[in-house]
C-alpha cells in the first residue's frame, strides 16, 4: 500500500509545476454535501480535495473497524462513495477550469494533504479490514479498495483514462 502511495505521489509530482493566488469557488465538504462556495487558490483547492480524500479513507474505515457482516454495511458505504464522488466531482471541476500551472499547484497541495496518510494509526485499520474482507466477498473488497483512488474523481483527465465507464456515468466527457 506504501507502495501504491508512493508511486501515486510521484505521478501527482511529475504534474505540478507551481503555485498560482487565482481566486476559485470554494465549496465545504464537511459532511460530504455542498453547503456554499466563496473564493479560493488553486493550493487551497488541492487542500480541500485532500481533506475530502483523507475524510473519505478516515470514515470508510470507521465503518469497518469492527469487521460487521457485509450485508449489513455495504449499504452505508456505497452511500458514503457517492457522496463523496459528487463532492469529488465538483471540486474537480473547478480544477478543470484552470490552466497547467494551476492544476499543477493543486496536486501538489492535493499531495501535501495524503502525504502522512500510511503512517496514521487508522489506516493501519482501514487495510487490514480490507484483507479481511478480501476472502469474503471479492466485489465489496473492491468496493472498499476503491476509497484508497477515491481522488481520482476530481482528476478528470486520470478517470477518464482509469475508470471510462465512471466518467461516462457522472457525464464527464
């Protein structure tokens, strides 16, 4: 998993080139759901997909710390994947909106914001629930897998390219 990390820090870094102080919508996703925009920098930006990706990793996890029965909730996080998704898909397309340079300094802020994640204690949890559930039920490992590459949703050009069917559903052509 450090591995994927890693690797995906240094995809994100090979983007960024620098900082920009444009002003962009902001939008708060405390609770997973738009409430009200105001202006924000691109490096402001990267910091709120990264909260929204950690947030993301942080309350799959709670959801299955205590390896409860599938069928009991997977509801619940499906629920929590969409949310997080439109959010995601929002953000992101504010960073379409911007230039190279932008996009870049949104990365990097987006990389400042995950890059502690494999040494936090409840990450630990989150990938040892995973391989827990890995000989249950091959499809809602998948499922929880994917909360780990939930970020790519505000990177349309990397769904586009990893997850087409995904794009194509949220209309992100």
């Amino acid at each position: 998993m450090k591995k994927f990390l890693l690797l995906a820090a240094s995809f994100l870094a090979v983007l960024a080139f620098s900082c920009s102080k444009d002003p962009r919508v902001e939008t708060d996703t405390s609770t997973a759901e738009t409430i009200e925009t105001v202006q924000m920098t691109p490096k402001e930006l990267g910091e709120k997909i990264g909260t929204v990706y950690v947030k993301a990793l942080e309350d799959v996890t709670e959801l299955i710390k205590d390896r409860p029965e599938i069928a009991e909730v997977r509801p619940a996080v499906e629920e929590l994947k969409e949310a997080n998704i439109r959010v995601l898909v929002e953000l992101g397309s504010l960073r379409e909106a911007m230039d190279q340079t932008e996009k870049g300094a949104v990365d990097m802020a987006i990389l400042s914001k995950i890059g502690a994640l494999s040494e936090s204690d409840w990450y630990e949890t989150y990938t040892a629930a995973l391989k827990d559930y890995l000989g249950e039920d091959r499809e809602f490992y998948e499922l929880l897998s994917s909360f780990n590459i939930i970020g790519q949703y505000a990177n349309f050009d990397l769904l586009k390219q990893q997850e087409p069917d995904e794009a194509k559903r949220l209309g992100i052509e």
